[in-house]
C-alpha cells in the first residue's frame, strides 16, 4: 500500500466530516450556544466567589470567565467528540461505516483519521469561541492561540477515542441520553474545567482525587497552561498516555457487525 | 577587523564594569516587620530587611539615598540608607505614626499621630520637633504639595482635610470631605488635589488656589458589593493623564481620565488593595494587597495587571526608587 493511497483515504475522510459538517452548519452554531451561556451567565454570577489565590499558569488574578475558559474549550470538544460516537453509531445503523471499513487500509488507520476528521470540526468551533470569549475580558496572549493547537488535537483524540469506544458498547441511538448523564456529565463536572483543585480538595478530599483521576482535568490542564504559553509536561503526558490507551482500546474493539439494523439484537 | 575586536573588548568591559542596575520597589510587610525589595526588572523578591515594629508609611528622601519609614508601634520614624539597606537612624515621630510626607525642601518631615489628633512636624537633620498641630480626631493621611506651600492632613472622624501653611505651621482652611479621609495626593503642578474618603467610598477633587472642592467621584465596581468599595491610595501621572485609585476590599484599582474624572476601568488586583506607586518611566503600576500579602504590577501600556508578587504579610505602602 503507497503513502499515496493513504493519503487519498485521508482526505475523502476529512472531505466527508466536513461535507457533514457543511450539510449542519446550524448545529455548528447551536454547539457554541452552550459553553457560551457558561461563560456570559454561569460565570458572571460566580464572579466574586473563586476566591483569593494565583495558580499557575496564571501569574496575577483572574476573573472566572478567564478560569473557565479553558474548560470550555475542553467542553465543546467533549461534546462533539460524544456525538460523534452518536454519528458512528447512526453510521453504523445505516452501514456507512461498513462501507469506510471496506477500505483495505489498516482499520487503526481509517478510524484514527476519523477521530482527526471529527476534531477538526471541534477545533474550529474552540476558536470561534475563543474570539467570542474576547468580548468578557477572556485574553489570552496572542502565540497562546497557536500553542494551544496541540493540546487542542490531541483533547479531541483523547476524547475522539472515548467516544468511539463508548460507541462499540451502544447498541442502539437512544442510549445517547445514557452518555449524557455516565460519560460526559460527570468527566465535566469533575475535572478542573469549573474550579481550580485546591478549591475541591477544600470541599473534599476524595472529590480532589476523582477529579486527579479524570483524565479530563488533565486535558483541560493542557488547554490551560498551552493557551498561556506555559508548559506542562505532567498534563501532557496523561492526556497523550490515555490517548494512546483508549485508541488502542477502542480500534480493537470496534466491531461494525456487533450491533444490527431494526432492532435484531444479535451479533451477526 | 581589530578596531571591530577593540571596539567589542571595550563593549564588553563597560559592561562588566557596571552592570546595569535594575530598578528597585520597597514594600512595608506591616505584620511581618519587615520591607519586602522587588527587582522591577525580574519581578522578584531579592531581599527583606528586618525594620521596625509595624511598617507602614514609606518615603524616599529627595536626594533619593535614605528611605524613611513609619515604625508604628516602635512610635518612631526609621531612616534606612539605600546604598546599605542597613537602618543607620531613627527619627522623633510623636505616637503611632501611620502616613508621613516630606516637604520639597527635603528637611521637613510631616508625620499624623493617629492617636493623639497632631500633626508632628520633625526637622529630619536636627532631629528636632518644629510644631506640633492640633488637628481632627485620627490623623491619617498626609501629603506636602510639590511646591511647597501646603501640607495637608485627612482626619478619619472629623472626615476634614486640614490645609496647613508650611511657614506658619498653622491650619488655614478646613474642607469637609467624605466619611473617613485616607489619603491626598496633589497633581505634579500642584494646582489639584485628590483626597480618597474610604467609608464615604468617594474621592474628592479640590481646586488648591481656590480650596474648593470641584468635583466627588463615586466607583461602581461590577460584580463587587458598594460596602466594599472604599478609596484609599491614589496615584497620579505626571503628563496630568491618569489617575489611580486603589478601591481597598473591593479588590481593584480604578483607572480614571485625571482632566474628565471619568473611570475608565476597573483592574482586578489581590485582596484588599492600599498603597500604589508608578515607576521610574511611569510604564508600570504597583499596588500592595494586603490581606493577599502581595504587589500586583499593571502595565500602563495596556491598563492590564500583568503579575502579582508575594511579598511578606500584609503589604502596607511601595515606594519605586527611580535612581536604582
């Protein structure tokens, strides 16, 4: 197989997420309504409350807005990546995914470049964000906004992969509302995306060492300290350790012929 | 090619032979008794010298080689060489000195005994006490206009300023102002004054030629409760461009147009913020937060607080000394 072929691959995979993608332009848009409504609404009101105390990468004090920002960014790609699952299973229904799996290419292969294909769509929605975030004061150097791009990508594979794990264990759409409320709330809400640790371990001890655990706080981390030009090598590694772990995890276990059109339950 | 070599040896040399001498902060640690010297270069702390029982009020002398400081429960005014850092004397003060300032003529040092309603004047080389003025109940702030004729004092229950005249020692004129006067800083020309009232939350600008005030500023600090708004330090510009206002714990620094008294904006800062001062080239802004224990440091360029610095417990009053 040529590197020609796989680049041809490539970009038909990457050409379809955004033929997608342009066919939903509106989602694209009600996406960035939520972390938007945070970042106006929820953190206005939490303004005073963060309290007294600089942490890195931070070297002054800081406005909530600017706290959560970070985390926001580590929402919108959450999201997107777990309806992204939603959109291989939906595929899968369909026999789409079938059809990409055909490919003679290296099935890591085809699955990875859909996980990229899918962040960037993500990517692109974190930096409309970012400049909207501008309007609240959230200003980040300007090199942050390039520095941020790796942490970016590889949040979005991390998450990518998750996603597509959680998708070889769905059987059908509906269980998206199971997501919602196992996967993508609790990562959310227990991480470092809505408040700095020391803030949790102040509330409870064993809340601080789930968030340490959730992965997802690392991710944020990295998006964090990437966006103020500062680096953080422990954050990093987890993020890209887990991400090794997840890929490996879940392009082993997809199985396209696992789930049945209409309702037929068993494997075929 | 040699005079190139030569050139670059001697560049070299010079350079050895006076490294350039990044400009220094001092901050008063009132519960630490100690001064906290910030490298405004590095922005880092690079020493702490051990001064008085608590510091607060500080001061450069004219000439720039002694600071002077307010050793409140010591009752005393120390004088600290720059060149050594070292506390070479002490000065009569009267009780409790708390704010102090120094007359242009670089001899007369006016000091507020906070608890006995006076205003000690001290000769500072004779170390004699010239006069002793009775003012309001609490002496607090004080200030000597840059031209000499006035010194003015705040009195927190009086809520007066008390003009002195310089010559006389005596008081010309009260002006009634908001509820518990901190602090007054004149206008390099020394046509305008400024005088922060902390609970009245209110900063009043007063015609000197006239003394009459000619305008009361309020601050609204988004997000932050009124009861916390309360003016203490002001810092002014020298092109008359800006004014600062440090807004206590409310926690920001007000940015105000020094000719319409217009905020321009409010600069998040640690924890109870009190004292600023500008440096040298006027570029960057300091303030001492003193329930945070630390100076954040505005950039002028573009009105944002760009670092805060831990310095010992709480931070009183900074001084920049611009020689350094």
């Amino acid at each position: 197989m040529k590197a020609a072929h796989y680049w041809h691959c490539f970009v038909g995979i990457q050409t379809r997420e955004w033929l997608r993608f342009w066919q939903q332009r509106t989602r694209f848009a009600s996406a960035l309504v939520r972390p938007l409504l945070w970042l106006v609404v929820f953190a206005a009101g939490f303004r005073a409350v963060l309290g007294i105390s600089i942490i890195p990468p931070y070297e002054t004090y800081i406005t909530y807005e600017t706290y959560i920002a970070p985390g926001l960014c580590g929402m919108i790609i959450l999201f997107n990546s777990m309806q992204g699952a939603l959109s291989m299973v939906y595929d899968r229904e369909l026999g789409s995914m079938r059809v990409l799996l055909m490919s003679p290419l290296p099935r890591p292969f085809l699955l990875v470049t859909k996980l990229l294909a899918m962040g960037v769509v993500s990517i692109g929605q974190v930096y409309v964000f970012l400049l909207l975030a501008l309007l609240v004061d959230v200003e980040p150097p300007l090199w942050g906004y390039l520095a941020v791009l790796p942490a970016l990508i590889l949040t979005s594979l991390m998450l990518g992969a998750l996603g597509l794990l959680i998708a070889t264990w769905i059987k059908q759409l509906e269980n998206f509302a199971g997501v919602m409320n196992f996967v993508i709330f609790p990562m959310f809400f227990m991480s470092s995306a809505l408040y700095p640790l020391w803030r949790m371990n102040e509330a409870s001890p064993w809340l601080y060492w789930i968030c340490q655990f959730n992965p997802f706080t690392h991710a944020v981390e990295a998006i964090r300290f990437s966006l103020y030009l500062e680096w953080n090598p422990m954050a990093y590694g987890i993020t890209g350790g887990v991400t090794v772990v997840l890929a490996l995890l879940a392009t082993a276990g997809f199985r396209p012929q696992r789930t049945k059109i209409l309702g037929t339950s068993k494997p075929a | 090619m040699k005079t190139l070599f030569k050139r670059t040896a001697l560049a070299a040399m010079i350079g050895l032979s006076t490294p350039a001498l990044a400009s220094v902060a001092y901050v008063s640690n009132e519960k630490d008794n100690t001064l906290s010297v910030i490298d405004t270069e590095t922005q880092k702390v690079i020493e702490t010298i051990d001064v008085g029982q608590r510091p607060r009020g500080i001061l450069l002398s004219k000439d720039y080689t002694k600071l002077y400081i307010c050793a409140s429960d010591d009752d005393t005014v120390q004088v600290l060489d720059l060149a050594t850092r070292k506390i070479v004397d002490t000065l009569p003060s009267g009780e409790d000195p708390e704010q102090f300032a120094l007359h242009p003529n670089n001899k007369h040092l006016y000091i507020a005994n906070e608890d006995d309603a006076i205003v000690t004047v001290v000769d500072v080389d004779s170390k004699e006490v010239l006069a002793q003025i009775d003012v309001g109940i609490e002496p607090e702030g004080m200030a000597v206009s840059p031209n000499g004729k006035w010194a003015v004092n705040t009195s927190e229950t009086t809520s007066m300023l008390h003009w002195i005249n310089t010559e006389t020692f005596e008081i010309e004129k009260n002006i009634v102002v908001g509820q518990r006067p901190r602090h007054v800083e004149f206008s390099r020309d020394s046509k305008i004054a400024w005088a922060s009232a902390e609970i009245g939350g209110t900063v009043h600008i007063i015609d000197v030629d006239n003394l009459e005030q000619i305008h009361e500023m309020s601050f609204k600090v988004p997000g932050v409760n009124q009861d916390r708004v309360q003016p203490v330090g002001i810092e002014l510009t020298s092109d008359g461009k800006y004014a600062f206002v440090a807004l206590g714990p409310s926690n920001h620094v007000a940015v105000v147009d020094a000719k319409t008294y217009e905020v321009l904006d409010y600069l998040l800062v640690g924890a109870r913020v009190w004292q600023l001062d500008l440096d040298k080239d006027e570029t960057h802004l300091y303030t001492t937060n003193g329930v945070s224990g630390d100076v954040s440091v505005i950039n002028l360029e573009d009105m944002k607080v760009i670092k805060s610095i831990k310095v010992g417990r709480y931070p009183w009053g900074v001084v920049i000394d611009p020689t350094s």
